[in-house]
C-alpha cells in the first residue's frame, strides 16, 4: 500500500473519530451548575477542551489505520468472508 493511500485512510479515521468523540466528556451549563450568559444556547458547552479531541482522535486514528493496513497487507478479513446475505440452502432432492 503506498504511502499516499496510507495518510488518506488515516485522515478519513481521524476525521470520523473526531466527530464520534465530540460528544463524549461535554458538560452543559446546567450539568456544571454554571449560570449561563444570556443568550447562551441550552446545549452549549462549558469548558470544551477541543485539544483533548485531538489528542484522543489522532491515538485512535493511528490504530484503526494500523489495523487497516495490517488487514490489507496480511489478507486477515476479505469481502468474502462478510457474507450478509447468504445463499438459501438448495431444496433439490427433498421430500415435501
């Protein structure tokens, strides 16, 4: 796999874990006990700390892309061995 192939992947981890890992650890102004400045939305963060995102991101980013390029190098998973929709088993040859 090439380099370039390699940086995409894990730009595309990194962006997707990011956005998963938004929401975890947010405290509202009401789940704080802050009073809220007016005009504040009911939802809006407290102390959001967008470094610690990074952080969390770029570490797991770096193992899914590992797994990823590890998997395509080794052949542990191929597309079929995901097999969602099975064939039914054949009815031939049985008795009604």
């Amino acid at each position: 796999m090439k380099v370039t192939s390699i940086l995409a992947v894990y730009f595309l981890f990194w962006v997707m874990t990011a956005f998963v890992m938004l929401p975890f650890g947010v405290r509202t102004a009401d789940e704080a006990g802050v009073e809220k400045v007016p005009g504040q939305a009911d939802s809006a963060p407290v102390n959001f700390r967008p470094s610690k995102l990074l952080i969390r991101a770029t570490i797991i980013a770096a193992l899914l892309t590992s797994l990823f390029v590890l998997n395509f190098e080794y052949g542990w998973i191929t597309v079929d061995d995901i097999n969602v929709f099975p064939d039914p088993p054949s009815q031939l040859g049985k008795g009604r």
